[in-house]
C-alpha cells in the first residue's frame, strides 16, 4: 500500500506537468496556425485584388460595348439592310457576354445575375426593334427603331448591373 502511495506521488505531478506541458503547446500551435491564415489571407489579397479589379473592368467594358448606341455605332449600319444588321448586333453581343463569363467566378450571384439580365435586355431591344420593322428595312431604319426603344427603356438594366459591379468593387476599399 505504501508503494502505491509513493507512485502517485510521483505519478500525480508528472501527469500535472506533463498536461500543464499539453495545454502550453496546443496554445503555441494555435496561435502559429492564426498567424500562418493571417499571413496566407494577406498573400491571398495581394493576389486576388488586382485580378478582381481586372474582372471588374471588364465587366464594365462588357456593359458600355453592348449598350445600344455604342454597339450600332461600331457596327456602321448603313451599310446592311435590317435583316443583316440584325443578326450580326446579337452576335456580336452573345461573343461579348461569352468572352467574360469567366469573370462571374469574381463577383456575386446577384452582380452576375445583374451583368446577365443586363446582355437579356439588350438582345431584347434588338429583336424587338427588328420585329417593328418590315422585311425590306434599311440598317438605318433598324438602327433608329433600336436607339428609340433604347430611349424608351432608359437602360436600366445596363446602368443597375453597372452600380451593383461598382458598388461590389468598392466593398475592397
């Protein structure tokens, strides 16, 4: 009975260090861990901000070249007749929208939507603007019929996805 006293007195406060030595060194690792997030998070930063304003640009860029009058003004429309024009301004704003899809993996669900309703609006107003007019329309024709229904409608859908970029990006400064 006497050995077993003399054991846990010898037992009792190896194991009180040896746990006061446990807790000393989950406390290091924790705090180290931290410090290595901080630092990765910093490098993270360093990294992915400049690509997400680069994303935002583009972004921007996308929405000012399929706004209506700057996307006829490119394509010279008295040149074509409306049914040639026609297909030719929804291509040129389906390559736009698919040369930045990539950029969504930047942004929010509700920019990205914002960005998509935005190309849906144009395509409208182009297909709308061509189906007011007749089959033997003039490029000038659909071109005015496009810029008017463009006036009508005041692209909000252009100008709300513009904010909702701008506003996104401005959440990192």
């Amino acid at each position: 009975m006497e050995y077993l006293l003399d054991l846990l007195k010898i037992i009792l406060p190896a194991g009180a260090v040896l746990y006061g030595m446990y807790l000393v060194v989950m406390s290091f690792l924790s705090k180290d861990r931290e410090k290595m997030l901080v630092e990765l998070k910093t490098q993270n930063s360093q990294v992915i901000l400049p690509i997400r304003l680069q994303a935002a640009e583009r972004l921007c860029l996308l929405l000012e070249r399929i706004t209506p009058n700057n996307l006829v003004r490119r394509s010279n429309p008295s040149q074509f007749t409306a049914s040639e024009l026609h297909p030719m301004l929804l291509s040129e704003v389906r390559e736009e929208f698919n040369h930045n899809l990539s950029q969504q993996v930047y942004f929010s669900e509700e920019t990205w939507e914002a960005v998509r309703r935005a190309v849906e609006e144009v395509t409208t107003i182009i297909n709308l603007s061509r189906q007011s007019l007749d089959g033997d329309a003039s490029g000038m024709e659909l071109a005015k019929a496009i810029f008017a229904l463009s006036l009508e409608r005041k692209n909000d859908a252009i100008n709300f996805a513009l904010k909702q970029v701008k506003s996104e990006i401005q959440l990192y400064f």
